[in-house]
C-alpha cells in the first residue's frame, strides 16, 4: 500500500493512544460527548445532523488536538439523504444501471453538503432468501446483476474524485455471504463451498474493489464456523492480498463485541486483538479505551500502522485536510425539483408487472374506488430511511389531483396487519358501484429491513381476503403491490387480472404510481428476485444446478398417456417423472422468476445472430470476444421499454453448472413501429467461472459447447450455440 508523504509524516508523530484513536467510530452520541471523544482522539463519527453542527465538531478535531487531524463522518445514506429514492432492490428491477449511478450521485451530493463524507452502502449481497428482510437493501438473487448495480452506485457516490464536494466514500458491504443465513434468519450463521463462495458471494465484492470502492464492511455472520470479523483468511487474504485493496475494512455495529457471543474470543480485549489480526481497519460501536488500548498494544504495530494509514489516507482522498469544513449556506436541506423528477421516474422505472390482461393503464373511467392500506397510506419511503427524509404523499391525494373530474372512492377495507376484515363490506360495496378498482396493498416498511425476518411471506393480515372479495364482484380490478422484498401471492394471484410490483417507492412514489396507473410512465421493470409459490421452496432462484434427476413436472401434474402411480398427495403422477427433485405438492418453478416483467408497449424479436460459431480459448485469453446481437422492433402505438437479457448455459463442464447465469443485459427505450439492433459482448467474462478444486482459485473458460439464451424474459428466450475450442 503507498502511502504519501502527509500519511507517513503523521505516522511517524502520532503515539499509540492517537493511533488507536484513528480505528475507531463511534455512535451518535450527544454534541458535548461526541467533541469529548474527538478530543481523546476519536478519528470517526456519526452525522450530527446538519452541516453546522457537524462543522463544530470537526472544529474541534482541527483546531483542538494536537495533530489537528479531521475526522470522518459516517451515516447510513442507502437510498437517499434528503430526496428518498426507491429502495435499493427496487432500483435493481428497472436494470437500468445509470439510473442508480444517477440516483446514487444524488444521494451524495445531498448528504456532502451537511458534512457527510462516509456512507456504509451499497450492499451488495446475494440472497436468494426472501425470508431474510435485508433483501431490501441489496439488488437481489443475481451475480452479474447486483456486480453491475454495485459499481453504478459506487461511482455514483464517489464521482472522479473523492475530494469533490458532491462525493462521499462508498463502503461494500457485508462482507461476506451475509446474505444466505439460514432459515432466512438475521445474524446467523452461513456455511457454504469454496466454489460457491467463489462464483456467488464474493464476485460482486470483487466487482466493486474494482471499480475503486473506498471502504468494505465486515459481516455479522460466521462462515464455515468463523466468524467473518475474526476471519484473515477472507478479510486478508482474499480480499486485501489478492485483490490488493488499500481502503478502509471497517466493522459492522458492536460486531466486534458480538465475537463473544460468537463462542470464539474470552473477553473484550480478546474480540478486539481477533478483529484486527484479521484485517479489520476500524471498530464501529466503541470498544471501551483502556480495553481496546490494551488489546491493541498485543498486536504487531505494522498491522495497527497499516490500519492506520488506510485511514488516514480515505481522509486524504476526501480532501478533509485541505477543506475539513461544509459551505453551510449550501447544504441541501430538501428536495430540489430535478432531484424529485429524477426519484419519481426511478419509482416508475423500477415497478414490474407481473400481469395484466388490459386492465392496464387505466382508460377513463368515470368512477374509480381506491381500497386497501395503501390507498390512503404515506408510508412509501422504505427501510433505511432517516427521520430527516422527504415524507411522500398518499396514492389518493396524487389521484384526486391529477384527475379532479373523477368520481373517487377511498375505503381502505383492511388496515396493514390487522384480523379485523369487517371493513371488507364496505369496499366490495363501493366496488360495485365503481367502473374500475385499484386495489393498493403489501407490507408495511417496518416489516423488512435489519432484523426483520419473516416466516410467512403472504400478504399480512386480511389483505389476500381484501383481493379475493374484489374479484368476486366482478368489477376490473388491479393490484399494486408495495413491498421491500418477495412475496408469496398464490392465494390470490390468479384472480387478479392486473398486477404490478411498485416496492417502496420513496418520496414520490405516489406520484410514480399513478404515472403506471394512466400510463403516463412505462412499468417495464424486470423482478431481481424469484418470486416463490411457497415458503417451502425457499431458497429458489432460477442460476440452481440441474441436479442428476431433473423434474419435469410438479408433484400435483398429471399425464394422461403415461404410466402413472398413486403418490398419496395429489393422486396419479409420471411415474418417468417419480424420482426426480421436486415437491410432490408444488408445481415445479417459482411463482414469478427472475427477470420477469412487460410493459405496456409489444415487442417483436428477430432471429439473434452471433458473429462467429466459435472461437479459442487464445483468443479469449487476449481479449478477444464475439457478438451477438438482436434485433427488437416496437410493434405498438406507444413508445416503450424493453429489456434484453442474455444468459449462459455451460452444457459440459468439469462441475455442475447453474442451468442458466445471467451475462449481459440491457434497457432501452423504443419509440412505436422503430427497430433497434441490441448487441453483447461475448468473452472470457461471460464464459468463465472460478475453479476452485486446485490449491489456489483461477478464473477458467473451459473448452466445450456453450448456449446463448436470449431475450426479454427467460422464459421468452431464444438459443444459439457458441463453441470454445
């Protein structure tokens, strides 16, 4: 790691007690107490809350301590500061990554104003475990997707340079595999292969690394037993040596401390001594002075120089020493106009449809019933969201305006999480009367999140009841589904002719979803996560391998012409079919896959082509690559989205490969009757993978027969053969 001349001389003056002053950050404590800390040496801290207030305390680091040295000012800024963007798996289904590079740029330049320098996002966890309610915070189930949104948002926090003042460091977080626990449940712990650590949970960490991310935080879970804040192998060795990052690996809160309950360290000191032996840069939550001196005093000072020089040096490329202080009269203390055009058209771009037989967009009805909690409901912003976010407006405000001469109905019918369907009568009254129903439900943003696991993944309460009672009126309805994760819907799904997934939209969700509702916007977003039939079938994603007896058909399918064979659940099923890797209750699948969603625009493929039927694996070991392209023409009257995927299938490998892997993508806006030629890049990237059998990882293409599935869904691909020699 080189360090400047800056960093080395403060190396060299600085005493332990300053050193060990620089590796810790501590939380929100009062103004009094936070300057008292700083004046003891503390190197980090939590947002006060405004430029001013934050300006006062680095006052004091500058000014009252010796070495005057600034301190770095962390926050959670995960989806927006002030303005509040769709949650982050939300921002993943428009898959559309310049627009969370913009989103992420926003974020920035609002927090940089009131002093933040530091946020701990993106999350770049793959879970494929809806269960788990830190999905919400990440871009879904998917390697190349979420590597391709981490590094937008990456680059959209820090810009060209750290030091200008609309940048603020980006921290990768959790590192590693936080995102698999089992049972779906927060904090636990994770056991998983070399080859799927590899190929799934470390690939979008190493993404990120590259694309120049200034910090990493550490995991709260074990891996193979070793938890993550004790582990060298990963945090030193994987990710400082051979992937040569030189910024700050900091802890996640009091994780350091929870090395106790761990079973693996005796006390506090010993936690402590474990957390940096193994890599980790700065302590979050405050380990007690004497203790942590104590502990550190233990450790061979290169590691603590090391740890302190990483620090020092982020404060370097933030430009803190040269301009420590926030302009207060510039700090962006609400939403601008651009700033809410640019999260409502997030909103709108990032909801998915996942059916709809015209119902959508609304015609001109003249009489419309609103009903479900969200109807009437302001709660859109999301997890992760701080109490200084720009509150959003309720769909029936949005509606009203924006068409005065409508006869409106709202009747909430259930409230979010209640037994109470008393107020089902109402609504299904009030439907009658109507010409058309938007029926507005999902979870409250308190139920996804930190520490908000879920057992039960169907809509709570009496929402389900609310849905299946609409329908029985008769009257066209539509569903909008607002939630931070995904659910299970098949109590109600295939009653519902219209359905669209909004998540937690942010501050003009609202709006955003009133725009899909009269088709002022295109809904053509894409699902980042499998959406599953039952909480049995947790986890399902779509890159599973194809097992030695692949199914294909569902325990309750039947065959007319084959021989068949009582099961005891659902009677006769293929016998051909008896002993293969399915549920004998369940048809085979997820409810919604991957990459599902339309939009209200139609769309004609042509034949994709590739440039070459083959290529060597020389020519991909010097960059070389062949094309594959797709022509896609609007076949309707409107302008439209659509989204082209392209997946690989490796057919003969030296382990079992995922059935598909997702490579490339693109989104591109169509205007009516145009045609548009999409091309990709196929090489070494998208044909390797980490071997993982041999004593040291490598990065392979293996010689064989690969096919090209490309489309606008999976299941809407069409197959091409691509040859390595």
């Amino acid at each position: 790691m080189t360090r400047s001349a800056r960093v080395r001389r403060l190396l060299a003056e600085m005493t332990p007690d300053e050193k060990l002053g620089q590796l810790q950050i501590v939380f929100r404590p009062r103004h009094d107490d936070a300057a008292d800390l700083i004046r003891q040496g503390v190197g980090s801290i939590f947002w006060p809350r405004s430029a001013g207030a934050t300006n006062a305390l680095q006052r004091v680091a500058v000014e009252e301590t010796r070495l005057g040295i600034p301190v770095l000012v962390g926050l959670d800024v995960i989806h927006g500061q002030r303005t509040i963007a769709p949650v982050p798996l939300g921002q993943a289904a428009s898959f559309d990554p310049a627009l969370v590079e913009q989103l992420a740029a926003l974020a920035a330049a609002e927090a940089r104003s009131g002093g933040v320098t530091w946020t701990f996002s993106p999350m770049v966890d793959i879970s494929r475990d809806p269960r788990w309610g830190r999905v919400v915070e990440g871009f879904g189930e998917d390697v190349h997707l979420t590597s391709i949104m981490g590094r937008a948002m990456v680059r959209g926090y820090q810009g060209d340079d750290l030091a200008d003042r609309g940048s603020i460091a980006a921290t990768a977080k959790h590192f590693v595999a936080y995102g698999q626990p089992e049972g779906g449940r927060d904090y636990n712990g994770v056991d998983v292969s070399e080859h799927r650590l590899r190929n799934v949970y470390l690939e979008p960490f190493r993404a990120v690394v590259d694309e120049g991310a200034a910090s990493v935080m550490a995991a709260f879970n074990t891996v193979a037993g070793v938890p993550m804040h004790a582990n060298r192998r990963l945090l030193t060795d994987v990710l400082k040596n051979e992937w040569g990052f030189d910024g700050v690996l900091v802890g996640d809160a009091d994780a350091v401390r929870n090395l106790l309950p761990h079973g693996v360290a005796e006390d506090l000191a010993d936690a402590v001594a474990l957390a940096f032996r193994a890599g980790l840069d700065v302590e979050m939550g405050g380990a007690p002075r004497e203790v942590a001196a104590g502990a550190l005093a233990a450790i061979d000072p290169a590691r603590l120089d090391d740890a302190v020089a990483r620090v020092l040096g982020l404060k370097e490329s933030l430009g803190l020493f040269d301009a420590p202080y926030a302009p207060e009269s510039d700090e962006l203390v609400a939403p601008t106009s651009a700033g809410r055009a640019l999260v409502r058209r997030a909103a709108a771009r990032s909801s998915v449809v996942l059916a709809n037989d015209g119902t959508l967009p609304l015609a001109t009805p003249s009489r419309v019933l609103l009903t479900g909690p969200y109807a009437a409901s302001t709660d859109h912003l999301g997890a992760w969201t701080q109490s200084f976010g720009a509150a959003a407006r309720s769909v029936a405000d949005e509606f009203a305006a924006r068409r005065p001469g409508v006869e409106l109905r709202v009747v909430a019918g259930v409230d979010f999480l209640g037994e109470d369907a008393s107020g089902i009568a109402e609504a299904r009254d009030a439907a009658r009367a109507s010409d058309v129903v938007v029926v507005l439900v999902g979870e409250p943003s308190t139920l996804s999140g930190e520490a908000a696991s879920r057992s039960d993944l169907r809509l709570p309460g009496c929402q389900a009841q609310l849905i299946r009672e609409i329908a029985a009126t008769g009257v066209p309805f539509a569903v909008i589904v607002e939630t931070g994760r995904p659910l299970v819907v098949s109590d109600w799904i295939d009653v519902a002719p219209a359905v669209v997934v909004a998540w937690h939209g942010g501050t003009e969700a609202a709006e955003a979803i009133v725009d899909v509702l009269l088709g002022d916007a295109e809904p053509a977003g894409r699902l980042p996560m499998s959406w599953p039939r039952s909480v049995g079938q947790i986890p399902i994603h779509y890159a599973h391998e194809n097992t030695g007896r692949p199914a294909t058909t569902g325990g309750s399918l039947t065959s007319e012409n084959a021989e068949t064979v009582d099961i005891g659940l659902h009677g006769p099923a293929n016998l051909q079919d008896r002993y293969t890797s399915k549920y004998l209750d369940l048809e085979l699948g997820p409810q919604f896959a991957f990459g599902h969603g339309s939009g209200y625009a139609t769309f004609s493929h042509a034949t994709a082509t590739l440039s070459g039927a083959s290529i060597t694996g020389a020519e991909l070991e010097g960059g070389g690559a062949l094309t594959l392209a797709l022509a896609v023409v609007n076949t309707s009257a409107r302008s439209g989205d659509e989204v082209v995927q392209v997946f690989v299938e490796d057919t003969v490998a030296s382990v079992a490969p995922p059935v598909r892997r997702l490579v490339a993508f693109e989104r591109r806006t169509i205007p009516p009757g145009t045609t548009t030629v999409f091309t990709f890049e196929m090489g070494r990237e998208q044909l390797g993978f980490w071997a993982t059998r041999a004593a040291a990882p490598a990065f392979v293409v293996e010689p064989g027969l690969f096919r090209l599935h490309v489309g606008s869904t999976l299941a809407s691909t069409q197959a091409i053969d691509l040859r390595v020699m």
